[in-house]
C-alpha cells in the first residue's frame, strides 16, 4: 500500500518514461538523468507516453518499491509541465492523489497547507 502524507517529498517527471523500463531501469535514470537520489525517500512519479499509465519509484528504508496504475479507459486528463529545462516538478501530497485518481489538481479547491491552531489558555 502507498501512503502518501503532506511531508513526503513527491517529484514528477515531465516527460514520459517508456514503461518496458523496471525497477533497475528506472532506478537507474533517476540517478543518472534526473539527478536524483532513488534511496532518498522521495516518491518519483511517471507517466507513459499514451497518458494512460503511471508508475510510482520509493525507498520505505529497507528496499525499493515500483507501483503501477493503468487506467481502464481513457487517458490522464492532466500532466505537469514547465517551460524550464528541470526535467522533475515537485508536487504536494494532495496534488499527487487527486492526480492518481485522474483529477486536474490545479482545478481542485484544497483547505490551506497549514494554519495555526488557536492558543487555548
């Protein structure tokens, strides 16, 4: 089971990753293309190139994990993008879920991050 929470640092990669690619594979172009760290504790997130799959690369301190989602029909109605040459965006736990679930997070309407509890005396 992925647990997501609001602390984990979650990073997209923009392009589409060929899913013939396992966990070797992807590793590997973590590490070596996007700079990245696979054992950091950080959920990689991909995309294939129909838009119709997605698969999910974390370290839960004792081994890797690569979690697939394709979609029985139709095809991701949203992808990040940027116009820069960082090949990864960081998004929010929330994003990430309404994402998983085919939702357009920059549609969606969250509650703030974080607000400060009221003091009780």
């Amino acid at each position: 089971m992925i647990s997501i929470s609001p602390q984990s640092r979650v990073l997209v990669q923009i392009e589409p990753l060929d899913f013939r690619k396992g966990l070797d594979g992807i590793s590997g172009r973590v590490r070596e293309v996007l700079s990245q760290d696979p054992f950091s504790g950080a959920y990689f997130v991909f995309r294939n190139g129909k838009g119709t799959g997605i698969k999910i690369l974390f370290f839960d301190g004792q081994g890797l994990w690569l979690a697939q989602k394709r979609l029985s029909e139709g095809r991701l109605r949203f992808w990040p993008t940027k116009n820069i040459t960082d090949p990864l965006i960081q998004l929010a736990a929330r994003e990430v879920h309404t994402l998983l679930w085919n939702g357009d997070p920059r549609g969606a309407r969250f509650a703030p991050e974080w607000r400060q509890l009221p003091m009780v005396v």
